[in-house]
C-alpha cells in the first residue's frame, strides 16, 4: 500500500508514466519537470522506498526502471474492493426496488 501514498504526489505519478514508457536517467526524469532536481531526487527516493522504480549504476549515470509488482498488488487491492462494493450496492439496488414495488402496490 505503500504506493498508493507514492501516487498520491503528482509528480510522482507523472514519473511513474513515464518509467512506464522505458527506463530512463534521473538527469532525463530531471529534465522534464519544472522543479529542481534535488526535488526530484527526493521524488525518485520515494518511488525506490515504496518499490515503484528500482535504480542501476552506469558508470556516472543513476538509470531508474518501473517495477510494477506494487501496481498489481494495488490492483488485486482495488478489484477485492471493487467486487465488496458491487455486491453490497447491487444488493441496496434489489432491496430499493422492492420498497418502491410496496410503495406502488399500497397506492
């Protein structure tokens, strides 16, 4: 869950999209934000903490890559919730149909 609170940053989620698209530098993820790039740093901290990106050497260069393993467990997460609340919703939605077929039959 960890990446859930990750994502909940902006510009973490636009890293995010764009590590999606392939690996890339922190010089080339710096470049594309109009923030610094200690912030940035500080951005791709928290996305190698929660198990977003993972990060190799190159010789001078710090190469991020997308790890999608917390996705799927945020998406096994959300599809778990998404059926809970379908099946209690369906069930609200029979028994309001069921009060509105008394109410018509006493009038």
């Amino acid at each position: 869950m960890e990446a859930c609170a990750a994502l909940a940053d902006p510009i973490r989620k636009q890293i995010v999209e764009l590590l999606a698209s392939g690996d890339r530098t922190a010089g080339d993820i710096a470049a594309r934000f109009p923030v610094t790039r200690p912030a940035i740093s500080r951005h791709l901290r928290v996305l190698r903490e929660s198990g977003l990106a993972t990060v190799r050497g190159d010789a001078q260069r710090r190469i991020y890559q997308l790890n999608t393993a917390p996705l799927v467990e945020l998406e096994d997460w959300i599809g778990a919730q998404r059926r809970l609340w379908d099946g209690r919703l369906d069930a609200l939605g029979r028994h309001l149909d069921t009060m509105e077929g008394k109410r018509r039959s006493r009038q």
